[in-house]
C-alpha cells in the first residue's frame, strides 16, 4: 500500500508569501475601471434574477451594459500605445 501524499508545489503555491509584483498591481490598476463596470452590470442582473425586470432595472441594465463598453474601449485604447518589456511589439 502506498501513502497518499500531497504535492508540496500544489500547497503551497498560494502561500501568503508570494506577493504580487509592482508591474502585475500596476496592470490591476488600470484594468480596475473596467472590473468595476463589469461588476455594476452584474449587480444589475442579479437584481432581476428572481423578478420580471421592471422599466428601471431594464434601464440600470443598459446603463451598466454602456458602462462596461465605454471602459472596455478606453482600456483598449490605453494599452494600445503601451510597450511591452523587451521591446517586442
């Protein structure tokens, strides 16, 4: 019979320890404007979830929905003039 053993890497690759670096929490920076807006359109249809949408929800969903593309396309925008490490482009 064989011991089950766990794989050490598995376990431990989320260990407190290991920190995001500057390059990955600037990145996440950026993109926040387009998480929040993907987050409000969520939160607008989990409202409708359990009802028939009423003209306000249907309204907050298009708002959300607007949201979402505008910074979509404003993030598309920035990180078309960035350079990536190494020179390649």
């Amino acid at each position: 019979m064989s011991p089950i053993v766990t794989v050490q890497d598995v376990v431990t690759a989320f260990a407190d320890w290991i920190e995001p670096t500057d390059a990955e929490l600037d990145a996440i920076e950026q993109e926040m404007p387009a998480i929040l807006a993907d987050v409000d359109l969520i939160d607008a249809q989990i409202i409708t979830l359990d009802r028939t949408p009423t003209e306000v929800d249907a309204r907050r969903i298009r708002r959300a929905h607007r949201r979402v593309l505008t910074e979509r396309r404003a993030l598309a925008n920035r990180t078309v003039g960035a350079t990536l490490p190494g020179g390649a482009a």
